[in-house]
C-alpha cells in the first residue's frame, strides 16, 4: 500500500459546479435502496441546486472537500 497527500479544505462557490455533478453521479445510486426513485429526484431538484446550496452555506452550512493525490475517484464533499 501506498500512502497518498490527502487534503480537506473548505469548499467555495467556485466548487458548487463540482459538488453538484457527483452528487448527480451517485446520490441516485447510493441512495436507492431506501428512498424512493421519486424522493431521490425531489431531493436532487430542490436541495442539490447552485441557489440551494449557496442558502446552506448562507444559513450557517459549511461544505468541505477532500482530495486524494493520485487517485481522481477519491474525492468528495460534506456538508456539516
């Protein structure tokens, strides 16, 4: 095994593009096996927008992302 330079570092508005395209990529399929395919579209239409997300981080929310050298699959976001 080898070890990787691993980053957390705040997102900023620049990221939401990104943010939303993965969680697009995979909410569906990392969610459907306890919602329904309708809640999964009604999540991603209403709290996984550009105007949606920017209200999170205006409402206190803050978004992080991580990056893994090396590897372009390893990367994502929180929202705490």
């Amino acid at each position: 095994m080898t070890s990787r330079d691993v980053q957390i570092e705040p997102a900023t508005p620049a990221d939401i593009p990104a943010i939303i395209e993965m969680v697009q990529r995979d909410f569906r399929d990392e969610l459907r096996s306890f919602l329904a395919a309708a809640e999964i579209e009604y999540m991603l239409a209403t709290r996984y927008t550009r105007d949606a997300l920017l209200r999170e981080r205006d409402n206190g929310h803050t978004f992080v992302k991580l990056h893994c050298e090396g590897d372009i699959h390893a990367s994502g976001f929180s929202n705490t």
